[in-house]
C-alpha cells in the first residue's frame, strides 16, 4: 500500500501548544514511513489548505520539527476563517 500525504489542519490560537501537537503529528508520521507519506500545513492555517498554498514538513530536519515544541507563536501562520458546510471536508480532503 502507498504511503498516504497528510494535511495538518489546526484550529485555534496560534500558542506553544499549536506547534507542540503540530510536531507531534510530523514525528509520528516520519516514524510510520511505510503508512503516511509527507505531512504538508496550510500556510495561514485553512486559507493555506483551501489555496494550495501548502508547507511540505519533509523539507523541514528533524531538529527544527522537535524545536516546534517549545517555539511561541504559530509555525504555520494562522487565520480567522471558519469553513461552512460541506467546505468542512469536501475541499480540504481533495487538497
């Protein structure tokens, strides 16, 4: 089976904490290779995701991914928008 691209889609403000569970995904894709492929962020949160205007994580070494947990503010960018609807997994999972 081919390894599976990831979208890392948080919500919320951007914190310490946005970026801790954030390398926590990133780690534990890198440590299931076999099963999930790259890890891409919507650069600006959603709007990034929604835009294609993707952070391909894989680029990024595995020293910058642990510094994450203990960096302020939002890695990724964030934004304010809230998806309606169908929006909610239609577009974003076709991404």
């Amino acid at each position: 089976m081919k390894p599976k691209k990831t979208l890392l889609r948080q919500s919320g403000g951007v914190t310490a904490v946005i970026n801790a569970s954030a390398a926590g995904v990133i780690e534990t894709a890198r440590k299931h290779r076999n099963r999930i492929g790259k890890v891409y962020a919507g650069r600006d949160g959603i709007i990034g995701a929604l835009t294609e205007d993707l952070i391909d994580t894989s680029r990024e070494p595995a020293s910058a991914i642990s510094r994450l947990k203990t960096t302020p503010g939002g890695a990724f960018g964030s934004c304010r928008y809230k998806l309606k609807g169908s929006m909610r997994t239609g577009r974003t999972t076709s991404a």
